[in-house]
C-alpha cells in the first residue's frame, strides 16, 4: 500500500507541515530558480545541505518516496550519459582549460572539466529533488488552495490546484487497483517475469487507467457544475491556515539566501565557477 500513497500528502506535526501553502510555494520557487541559474559549485554544496537539513526536520522516511529517489536517480544517470555522449567536451568550452585523464577514441576523452561539469549537474538534481519532493508531500491540498485564494488568486485557479495535487494519489489508487485487478486475470507483473513482459503487463494497464480517469474528471466536473461552482467572486473555505509569524520569517530568510547566493553566483559576471584558473 505504500506505492499508492506516493507522493501524496503525508500528515506529520513538523516545522514544515506547520508552514503555510504560499510559504512553501515561494520556497521552492526561490529555491528552483537559484538551482537553475547557479553552476557555483560552492553555492550548490550550501544549497544541497539546507535541502538535506530541511528534508530532516520535515520527518518524511526515505522509505515513503524511495520509489520517486530511484526513478529520479535513473534519469540523473541517463542524463549524465547523455550529456557525455553528445557533448564530451562541454566542460573544456566552459571552463576553457583541458586536462586529460584519459582518452576512448579521438572523440571520446575523460577530462577533469568535463567530471567536474558532470558534478555540478547532478548537485543541482539534489538541491531541487528533496524541495520539490517535500512541497507535494507535506502541503495540504485544500489549505494550498485557501493561501492561494487569500493572497489574491482567484479561487478557481485555486481549487484547480488543489484538485491537481489531490489527483496525483487518486491516479495512483487507480493503478494499484487496476495492476490488482490483472494480475488476478493472470497477468503476471512480478519480477519472476522478463522485462519486456513486464513492460507489457504494465502497458496493459494505461488504456483502463485512461478511462477511469476521464470518467472521474466528468464526475467531478458534472458535480461542480450542480453546486454552482464558479457563479460567485469570492467563497469561503474549510481548510485554512491562518499565516503566522513564522511564516514572514522564512519569507524573509529564502528571499536574503536567494539574493545572496545569486549574488555570489554571478559576482565575477558568469554563473561558472571555475577551480581550474
């Protein structure tokens, strides 16, 4: 059952979970655009730590996202792979020295710059991860939806939100019942079979977890349309956290490191930092 809670709100008492939505919201926005931005590598090893530290007081279990890390860690591999292969001298243009390690073919050399390059890529897949990771699973999707409406987005953008993030689980309930469903009908999905049999099976599922969901959107859709949903300015809601003193804090505290770690960034006029001048 633990798949299909994945990535879904998980209820804790911790620092994080007390936060309002907007503060979590303008966090990883911050965050995300200082990871974006920055190739400091000394700014991204400051910035990973935080993320570690903060993921720690969240009181999220690896073992509750452990499916999300691996598949997010596949795709680091392949993207690093990718990267080589098309690009195995990215870091020598970018750093504009060349230090050979050793060489494939004529092509194909293993430079410092290039590794180091490499590094830097991948601390910023682990400086953005566990923020993003921790904005989905620890924000209440109707409390989002009310910091969202009380700052003066309209509350159909709102609640459309809101819904979009209650959907990921919703999907996920989905797969779990329907991959039940034809593994009883004799469709083996377990490790026992080949991969390409496997692929298969699980493919055999995306057609009925297409319907269903199409037929859930209308369900919601038709119920909305029956209560009115949209003929009126402003409305009120059930699940509200009030923003708290706390919350100006770390407002102020993101927006400071956000500024200062940009500033560090592009302080010598490029957003490379480069140990090998």
């Amino acid at each position: 059952m633990a798949s299909v809670k994945m990535l879904s709100y998980i209820k804790r008492d911790s620092p994080i979970h007390r936060l309002c939505g907007v503060t979590k919201l303008y966090t990883f926005l911050v965050w995300t655009i200082v990871c974006m931005l920055s190739y400091d590598t000394r700014v991204l090893l400051v910035v990973m730590a935080l993320s570690i530290i903060i993921f720690y007081l969240a009181k999220i279990k690896l073992e509750e996202v452990r499916f999300v890390l691996l598949f997010i860690l596949f795709f680091l591999l392949l993207n690093n792979i990718t990267i080589y292969l098309f690009s195995p001298e990215e870091g020598v243009k970018i750093y504009g020295t060349r230090h050979v390690l050793f060489q494939f073919t004529n092509r194909y050399t293993v430079t410092k710059e290039q590794l180091f390059y490499l590094f830097n890529v991948t601390l910023k897949y682990f400086t953005v991860v566990p923020i993003a990771l921790l904005f989905i699973v620890t924000t209440d999707p109707s409390e989002f939806a009310s910091s969202l409406s009380r700052i003066g987005i309209s509350y159909r953008i709102s609640y459309a939100v809101s819904i979009t993030l209650r959907y990921i689980a919703d999907i996920q309930s989905d797969y779990h019942n329907i991959s039940q469903s034809q593994q009883a009908r004799g469709v083996d999905l377990s490790k026992n079979v080949p991969l390409r049999k496997r692929i298969a099976g699980i493919s055999s599922i995306a057609v009925p977890l297409i319907f269903s969901s199409l037929d859930r959107i209308e369900l919601i859709s038709n119920a909305m349309d029956l209560r009115g949903f949209g003929k009126k300015e402003k409305r009120t809601w059930y699940c509200a956290r009030p923003f708290q003193r706390i919350d100006s804090i770390v407002i102020i505290g993101v927006t400071l490191f956000g500024l200062a770690a940009l500033i560090i960034t592009f302080h010598d006029g490029t957003r490379f930092y480069n140990p090998f001048i």
